[in-house]
C-alpha cells in the first residue's frame, strides 16, 4: 500500500517553524532624544539590536551649529581676541589690530569649520576607542561592531541638546563680552571654580552637568549597546573623558 508523504512548499514556511525572527525595530530620531532623558537603558538595548547614529549625529551639529553662529555674531572679538594675541610672541604688537578685525570677520567661519569638521571626527575618534576596548575586552556577547560603538558615542550627545539651546538664548539676551560658549553656561564647573591658571581654568570651563550627564549615558551605552563588562565600559568612558579634556585643554 502506497505511504504518501507529506510535501512542503518550496516557498512558504511550514506553519509553527522555520521562519526566521522579525528585525528590531530601530529607534527613529525623536524616541532617541525623548530617550535618552527618560529611559537610556531601553533605549540602548534596541540600539544593540539597530544600531543608529546618523540623524542624532546631525541634530547636535545643527543645534551646535546655530548656538557658534549665534555666538560669533555677538562677541566682542577685541575682548576675545587681544588677550590671546598679546600673549604669543610671534605676533607683533603693531599688528595685532590688523589681526583682530581679521580673525573678527572669519569668526563665524571658523566656528562653523569646528562643528562640521570637528564634531564628527571627535566622535568617530570616540567610537574608536570604544571600539578598541570592546575588542580588547569584549562582553559575554561578543565582540561589539563598529555600528554599535559609533551609537554610544553619538547618541548620548543628544542629551546637551538643552545646553546648546541655553547658550544660544543666553548670548541672545545678555552681553557676551569676550567670553567663549562654554564659558557662558551657568552650569559650567568654571562659573564655580577659578584657579588663576589657564589651562586648569579652560578644563573646568569645559566641564558642565551636561558634560557630565554625556559621559554617564556613554558608560551605560557602552553597557546595553556594546555588551560591555562593567569594567570595560569605565574603562572606554575614561578614554572618551580623556579626549574632551586633552580637546578643552588644547582650546583653552
């Protein structure tokens, strides 16, 4: 007696198995920025599953952007600028004028140069080293990708997005003087603390709670998007402190 044997489609899946899991959704722009002041930790464990970075890194360089324009249309760049000038040996006393309303006009310029340059390349330097950390001591998962390294170093940035709001307010409704952007945050460790010196004084002017709070998010991104240990991820978030601070030094 003839057994039949049950076929299956070449082209559908048998019911109940086979098929393989849906994607993860990935977080869209506006849950990354509701996220990261609300829930981080959700947040980056879908971002282990999608890793995003793109439109986040974009959205702080055009808020960054519109704050350094703000910013260069309103300082004083003499009160800016001659106390740097007369301080460097090679500048000639009687050229230092000529010098100022140079510099004066580039400023928006050169402002606008450091974000759409600067900005990308300190975070792709930070996911790097990231990346290398992840890679040296990688998490019961596994090594980490470079997609995911690069969303925790990008995405926590969204988290200053306030900051840049403000200075840009500030400078709007307030004299700014000579004063650089990080110096006009009120919540700027320089406000509180002055040491008389001035690379100890431009690494606490750089240094502010959203600084702070960038770094904690970086610590936990490194934890929930990278898998990283504890240790690792400290390790990782040191080195991105590091790099902002040798940034503010050099600036200063």
């Amino acid at each position: 007696m003839d057994q039949s044997v049950p076929r299956q489609s070449l082209f559908r899946e048998p019911p109940g198995g086979g098929a393989d899991p849906p994607e993860a959704a990935a977080p869209n722009l506006l849950d990354q920025i509701v996220g990261v002041f609300t829930a981080p930790v959700p947040l980056f464990r879908q971002l282990a599953e999608a890793p995003r970075w793109g439109w986040a890194l974009l959205t702080s360089m055009a808020f960054t952007l519109a704050m350094m324009l703000i910013w260069a249309g309103r300082v004083d760049a003499d009160a800016l600028l001659r106390p740097l000038l007369e301080r460097n040996p090679k500048v000639a006393k009687e050229l230092i004028g000529q010098a100022i309303e140079l510099q004066g006009r580039l400023l928006p310029v050169l402002a606008s140069l450091g974000v759409l340059l600067g900005q990308p390349a300190v975070s792709l330097f930070m996911a790097l080293l990231l990346w290398l950390v992840g890679r040296a001591a990688p998490g019961p998962g596994g090594n980490p990708s470079y997609r995911q390294a690069l969303s925790a170093a990008v995405v926590p940035g969204l988290v200053s997005l306030p900051k840049a709001l403000l200075v840009g307010w500030l400078c709007l409704a307030s004299p700014v003087h000579g004063m650089k952007p990080d110096a006009i945050s009120p919540l700027s460790l320089g406000v509180l603390f002055q040491s008389g010196h001035g690379k100890p004084d431009a690494l606490l002017t750089g240094f502010d709670l959203f600084v702070v709070a960038n770094l904690v998010l970086v610590y936990l991104a490194a934890r929930h998007i990278m898998g990283l240990r504890p240790g690792a991820a400290l390790v990782g978030t040191g080195a991105g402190a590091a790099l902002l601070a040798g940034l503010q030094i050099m600036s200063g």
